[in-house]
C-alpha cells in the first residue's frame, strides 16, 4: 500500500464508490475477455476497484481507508436500521442490545432495567452516535491503556473523565447523551462511574464475535 500525501478524504458510499470505479471496467471489457476463461474466473470486483481491469494500478493509503470506512459505515448502517423502523434514532434500550449481545453477559436483563431506570425518558441515539461509538471500539486498545491507569490506582472513571479519555486514546468524540447513556447501561453499582472490569471487559469480548 502506498501512502501519499495531499488527498481529502471524501465521504462516498461504499456502494457509489465501487459502481463507479468498477462498472465501466466490468462490462465494457467483456467481449475482449470471453476468450479468457480463466482471467474471467480469477478477477474479482475487488481486485478490478483496487487495481483495475488490468491489474497494473496502485492502491495507496487514502483510496485503501476510504474503501474500509465507507464499508463499516454500510454495515453499521445495515444494522442501525434494523433497529430504526424508518426513524432517525434508535432507543437506547436498542442500543444496549446491540451492544450486549455478542457479550459474556449472562443476565443481560438486569442492565436494561438498570437502564430503564436511569433514562425513563427515551431520547434516542442517532446514527451518527451510533457510528461514532462504534469507531471508539475499533481503537478500543489504546483507549484500554488509559483505563489500565486508573485500575492500577484502583479508581473508577466519571463520564467528563470517559469522554476526555476517548479523545485522546481515539480521536473520536462522543456526545454527552452517547457517554451517558453507555454509563447508565454498564454503571451495575450505580456510582456514576465505570471501572475498567464494568466496561472494557464487556467490550473486549464483544470484539470477538466474528468468531463465534
């Protein structure tokens, strides 16, 4: 992969993306390759999106990062509206769901219903949020060493602390709604504040899932 400098990286769907880069190249050339069975066999969109029908072009750094956050945002997307029904917002009872489900948790009921208690009033997580997390996760072993610090000390972490935590370890910001519902959902003892077993244990397993 070659890194270059200078180029914006340009939000696109990934869908947009790929039809665009790959549609000329798949069809114009058909007649060209029917002699060519086993060139026809072996290339794949992929390989005609990176590197052409050809093969001869170079994927560098920006093209490479766009592809793969265009995809994950697509993905996420798929599972946001799973949950939406046609809304903007999907409840935050909702999103604990997703976020326990792939976990060690046994008794998952009992952090709805600590959730439950601390937010009676839904107000709903928008997909930016939603993504915003869930790019948190993606970096989740940097923000694990700032946690490891306060678990030495033997301290739990506030919210302002949480989210400070994030940005830096991240990059990534996370609204204030984001932060705290995530504390009410992983807060079992009700302290307003996490330690690194309540929530980056949880998460840690939750990475896992795309082995099971």
């Amino acid at each position: 992969v070659v890194k270059t400098e200078g180029e914006d990286l340009v939000p696109r769907s990934y869908w947009d993306t790929l039809r665009r880069s790959t549609s000329q190249a798949l069809f114009s050339d058909l007649a060209e390759r029917a002699d060519d069975i086993s060139s026809s066999l072996s290339d794949t969109t992929l390989l005609v999106h990176f590197f052409g029908k050809k093969g001869k072009a170079e994927l560098n750094f920006e093209d490479f990062y766009r592809f793969m956050d265009n995809l994950q945002t697509e993905v996420l997307e798929i599972e946001f509206l799973s949950y939406s029904n046609g809304m903007n917002t999907i409840s935050e009872e909702d999103f604990a769901h997703i976020l326990l489900r792939y976990t060690n948790v046994e008794n998952t009921s009992s952090y709805l219903e600590n959730l439950r208690c601390t937010i009676p009033e839904e107000k709903g997580i928008t997909f930016d949020e939603f993504r915003s997390f869930f790019q948190f996760l993606n970096n989740l072993e940097d923000f694990t060493i700032a946690m490891q610090m306060y678990n030495f000390a033997s301290r739990s972490i506030g919210q302002d602390e949480f989210k400070r935590a994030v940005y830096v370890a991240t990059g990534v910001k996370l609204s204030p709604h984001l932060v705290n519902t995530v504390f009410k959902i992983f807060d079992v003892d009700r302290d307003d504040q996490l330690s690194y077993k309540e929530f980056v244990g949880i998460m840690k397993d939750r990475l896992s899932r795309g082995f099971r």
